[in-house]
C-alpha cells in the first residue's frame, strides 16, 4: 500500500492512555476505504482498559501531517468493530514521535517484532518515510485504529553513575536498581583515567575526585539490573588501546545481554594526554582509527587494521559483542570535527550540559557535516542524547523534545545515595510516571 493509496480524510476521536513504554492517545478513525460501519477500533476495550484516563498532552498532529493525513473532525467514541476483524500490519518507530497500527489479536507482540526489524534496517521498501516519524508497512495493511505518539517521548538516562558516593559497591548497585525500576532508560558513566594536580583550568575535577572505571562500573551493574541500558559517557578514547577496550565493551555486551552504549570522546586536558603517554595533537585521526579497529575485531571474520595509529593482523577476540556490529557507538563533542565524526562514524551524538538554543545550534552543526560528508549505508539517523543544562520538568521536555532530541540524560548532583534516590523517585513521579 504506497503513500499515494493512504487515506487522506479521518473523523478521529482521541483517547489518551498512557502505556508501559511510551506515552501516546489513541486515534479512533473512519475513512473512504471503509463502509460507515467501520467507524474505529475501540481496541482499549478488550486491550488495555487499564490504561484509559491518561491525560495532559497533545497528540502532534505532525505525527500526522507527515503522512499526509487531513483531520478533519473531533468525534465522539466511534463504534466498537472486533480485533479479529482487522489485519492492519503497520509499524513505526523513529526519533521523537511516530504512528502505529493495531488491530488483530497478535498485533501487540507483531507490534514489538515488526519496530526492532525496522529499527535493523529491515524495512527499506519505503524510503520515502523518514525519521522523526518512520513507517515500514506491508502491501496488506489496513488502517484502521492509530498510536500516535507523544512529541516528548523522550528516553530519560541518569549521568554519573560511577563517581564520588557510588564508587561504593552497595551504594552503585543500590542506586542502579532504584533507577530501573523507576523507568530510567539508561545509566551513564564519566571518565577521566587520571586529573591534573592542582587542578586548572579546562580540568572540570579537582585531583582527588573518584571516579571508576566506566567498564568495570558497568559490568558490576550489568549484574544488578535486567534492562536499563548501560552507557559510558564518555570514554577518551585516544588515551585507550584500542583492542583491549574492545574487549572489555564486549565483555559487559555480553554479560549485560546487549545493553551497552559506546560513548566516546577524544579529550581536552593536555596533562591527561602526557601522563598517558598520547599525543594529543592528533587525538581526532587516532580515535577514527580506534572506532574502525574495534569494529574489526568485534565483526571480521579475518580481523585486520592497518592505519598511522593501530596495525594488527592474525589475531581474533571472543566472545564478540551479543549487539551487531558492536555497542552503538556516540560521539560527543560540540565542535566541527567531533561532528562530522558523528556523522561518518558513528550511530549517535553526544551534547554534555547544554541549554537547548546551544543544542540548536549543535543540531545545525550536525546537519551541516550531514551535508558535507557521506554516512555509511547500514548507519540510522543519529540518535541525539544531551544532558541538559536546564531544570528538570515537563518544559525541559518540551523544549528538547521540539529540538528533536531523542535522550536526555540527567545530573543530579546528588552528594548522597539518599539525594541520588530522592532525585530519582522525583524524576519518577514528574516526568517517568505521567
């Protein structure tokens, strides 16, 4: 079914609900293609009758402009038609928003199926529909009921999970844990493998803070949590050999059943650089080789590198990452270069402690070295995370929601385990349970 066939003129009724993963309304809708009797698919009625009554947002009609879509009347409840009658085999899923299609009785778990093969690149028959509001669909598809998604249906990660009060084991795990459960999307270390003493400027810490290691931090709440995803935020990576580093991120891969994000930078404190043994003045060129190595060793079935600044041969590392081809990869940095790294190199970018007209102006960045420099076909659109410079509440959200950021990962500047829990149960009750 092309975008040419798609209805055009809808008479909808939104109910909004509120589901275990996102936020969205439901979009009862009629159309030429159907008799008047088909006036929408009351699926809460036998689906989700427990999650009715969730209110306090707006449905973006630009989830459904983007298709084309006329609304062309507010209605009431339109009638009930049975599940079993409809066979809609639409699925959406993308950066900020989207549009999906339920209908039959296995839809809900089709549902999820038909997002993560869209999500691998499975599903290229419509390039026309691009994010924030990606759509893969069979010649089949019939559309009757809509989830439109909420324009903040943002992922929310926690920053500094490996530092000053958590470098306790109890306290980490303590706090991992309430974290997940309260509906964090991800856990996020920061590094620095040595600080100058005294400190000076751009140094951000002083000499004596403590800081773990982001892989073995990681792999220690691999083993407390089931599903929050785990990510280094950042790690320098000109300052890491490269093979070992890879595997030690396929090592928490593997031990966290796929979880780990990549996060990396290429630094800025020269004294780091000299006690490491590094030059810094050739960090960038160093950390593109890295990211290109450690996609060898983690994919080839002959693992091979030869560059200015890593060389090797005849050798293969196991186990290998359980995520293809490797943990995401995401640059962060708010310079030219570090953009068009992000955009030649990697799945997702990196904005650390911006106010959003300053991740505006990133984004424009971004989509400059879009421009300017080729992205690899089997790369997505990059996925943008930023840890805001702004306080935490439903007009944070707004605000880099309509900037079209897809995570924002917090800072609590918590000084305790009881602060950092207190700021998660709040962050829970304002943002992650409404």
């Amino acid at each position: 079914m092309g975008r040419d066939n798609f209805p055009r003129s809808f008479s909808v009724c939104f109910q909004p609900l509120k589901t275990g993963e996102f936020s969205c309304a439901k979009i009862l809708c009629a159309s030429e293609v159907f008799p008047p009797s088909f006036a929408g698919l009351d699926a809460s009625a036998s689906r989700v009758p427990e999650l009715l009554n969730h209110a306090g947002f707006e449905v973006p009609h630009r989830a459904l402009d983007h298709f084309g879509l006329n609304v062309t009347e507010y209605s009431a409840p339109a009638q009930h038609v049975e599940a079993e009658t409809i066979e809609p085999k639409f699925f959406s899923s993308g950066q900020g928003g989207g549009v999906e299609v339920e209908g039959t009785a296995d839809a809900a778990d089709d549902r999820r199926r038909g997002l993560n093969e869209f999500d691998r690149g499975q599903s290229e028959s419509s390039p026309w529909c691009r994010d924030p509001f990606r759509l893969a669909q069979s010649p089949s598809a019939r559309p009757i009921a809509y989830l439109a998604v909420m324009a903040n249906d943002i992922d929310i990660g926690l920053f500094s999970i490996n530092t000053d009060h958590l470098v306790d084991g109890e306290a980490l795990a303590t706090v991992a844990v309430a974290a997940e459960q309260a509906g964090f999307e991800s856990l996020w270390t920061a590094e620095h493998v040595v600080l100058p003493d005294p400190q000076m400027p751009p140094s951000p810490l002083p000499p004596n803070a403590q800081l773990l290691d982001p892989t073995v931090a990681l792999g220690y709440v691999a083993a407390v949590t089931t599903e929050i995803k785990l990510g280094t935020g950042i790690i320098i990576l000109p300052q890491r050999n490269p093979l070992v580093l890879a595997k030690e991120l396929a090592s928490v891969d593997v031990l966290s059943g796929g979880r780990t994000i990549f996060g990396v930078g290429v630094g800025y404190l020269q004294p780091e650089f000299e006690a490491v043994g590094v030059s810094m003045e050739d960090r960038g060129a160093r950390a593109t080789e890295y990211i290109e190595a450690m996609r060898s060793i983690w994919n080839d079935d002959d693992p091979s590198y030869d560059g200015e600044f890593v060389s090797f041969s005849g050798v293969k590392a196991y186990p290998r990452p359980i995520q293809r081809p490797g943990p995401p990869v995401v640059m962060g940095g708010h310079s030219k270069p570090a953009w068009r790294r992000a955009v030649t190199h990697c799945e997702g970018w990196y904005g650390f402690m911006l106010n959003p007209e300053a991740t505006g102006e990133n984004l424009a960045g971004l989509a400059r070295a879009g421009e300017q420099y080729d992205r690899p076909d089997w790369m997505n659109e990059l996925e943008i995370t930023v840890t805001p410079r702004m306080r935490p509440g439903p007009e944070m959200i707004d605000a880099y929601s309509e900037l079209g950021v897809d995570r924002l990962v917090l800072l609590a500047g918590a000084q305790s385990v009881d602060e950092s829990l207190a700021f998660i149960e709040h962050i829970h009750d304002t943002l992650l349970s409404q």
